[in-house]
C-alpha cells in the first residue's frame, strides 16, 4: 500500500503576523493545509493520507476535510506529538494498527506548509522509495553557499555543483523505515530536525528526486505574501 503522511504539529514562530499556527491559516476560506491535502490526493496511488495534528485542531481540521474534500474516506486524522519524531512515531503506529504492514508499503512524508507540491514529484518520491528504499526530493542550490560558524568571517565556499536545496517529501519503504526509526538512540530523537536524518544515523543511502522551486516551505510573512498571490488572495 502507499500512504501519504503530513506533520502539522508546529506553531510556526516566524510568521509574525498571524497569532495561529502557519498551516492553520485560512486563504480564500481554507487552511493552508487543505491546498497542501488536495494537492496530494491528485495522486490517485495513494491508498490513505494521515494527518499528525495538534490536539486543539483536530476537530478543526476534521471539518474542513468534511466539507471540502471530496476523497474524504482516504484521510485519517490522528494526534500529533511534542516533537517530530513523536508525530511520526504516531503516524506509523497509527498505519500499522489500522492496516497491519507489508514489505513492499511505501510512505511519503510531507510538509503541511508546502501547499505546491507537484504530481510530478509525489509520483517520482514513490516509485524512488519502493525502488531504493529511501529518497527525499531537492533542487541545486542556485545561490553560492558561504561556511561560517561565527556567522561573522567567510571560513569556506562550498562548490555549489556539489549542494542541493532539500525540500520534501521525504519517503521510504515503510517497514524498513520504521526498523530504522526504531534503531535511534535517545540523543539522535532529541536532535532530530528532518525525516531524511533517520537514514543518515543508521547508514542508509538517500537517493535524490528533482524537486521544484513552486514546492516551497511556507517559513516567514514574505513566503506567506507568495503564497496568498499564487492562490489569487491578494496581500
């Protein structure tokens, strides 16, 4: 089976000018992360798409799926955790008790806040993961990167040919991602930042799929700007 996952559990401190978490914001009457939804229910192979949510959004957001999501059946709505490894920790304990695991399952791990996501890159993301096992979606950096710790003195300029720009997905042949997930000691949950991490912990090539400069992460009021205008809203 193949299923889609968000993690919608954060709150979003750089948006400056909204009080509510950034996925929760509404556009034209709905929530950033029903575009980001919709967008992957294009994608007819998924079998279910789960949603790790906070708690005081779940009724919230079940609603919206309700009255606005015509694949509705294909949405499950679960609790998200305090950190992102709780939340997928919950995501895959909630596929597994609903529908046991097999060794050619196949999950794609998505940003809530990435509302552009394209057909193209969810059906590579998982014809790469049943494939290799594990891929996650970038673009060539198209800025020249500069290394400094201090923040304050240039110490290296990294060949630009050689870095990319990670976006998401992140996605993975689920059983064997769950045994690596399960294999992280304490340390690497705590420092965990991105999905991909738990295959560098335990060794496990990630294969790279083109991503798209419109599959951008909703971060600051500017990207926010963007993304009002895209969905026609105007500032």
């Amino acid at each position: 089976m193949i299923y889609g996952a968000m993690l919608a559990g954060g709150s979003g401190t750089r948006i400056k000018t909204s009080a509510i978490p950034k996925q929760f914001i509404e556009i034209n009457g709905q929530p950033v992360i029903l575009y980001t939804l919709k967008n992957m229910l294009k994608v007819d192979r998924f079998d279910y798409i789960y949603i790790a949510v906070r708690n005081d959004y779940i009724d919230y957001l079940k609603k919206q799926v309700e009255d606005n999501v015509p694949q509705k059946e294909k949405v499950r709505i679960i609790e998200g955790g305090k950190e992102r490894i709780d939340s997928i920790n919950n995501v895959t304990d909630a596929i597994v008790s609903d529908n046991g695991l097999r060794e050619d399952d196949v999950i794609i791990i998505h940003d809530a806040v990435r509302p552009f996501v394209t057909e193209k890159i969810l059906n590579d993301s998982i014809d790469c993961a049943a494939k290799y096992g594990a891929c996650v979606c970038g673009l060539p950096c198209a800025d020249t990167i500069l290394h400094s710790k201090s923040g304050d003195i240039v110490e290296d300029i990294p060949p630009r040919s050689e870095l990319f720009s990670g976006q998401a997905p992140d996605s993975f042949r689920l059983k064997h991602f769950i045994d690596m997930k399960n294999s992280l000691t304490d340390e690497q949950k705590k420092i965990i930042t991105g999905t991909s991490q738990i295959c560098t912990f335990n060794n496990q090539p990630i294969y790279i799929i083109e991503g798209d400069a419109i599959n951008f992460k909703i971060t600051t009021d500017s990207d926010l700007v963007m993304v009002r205008h895209l969905l026609g809203a105007g500032n």
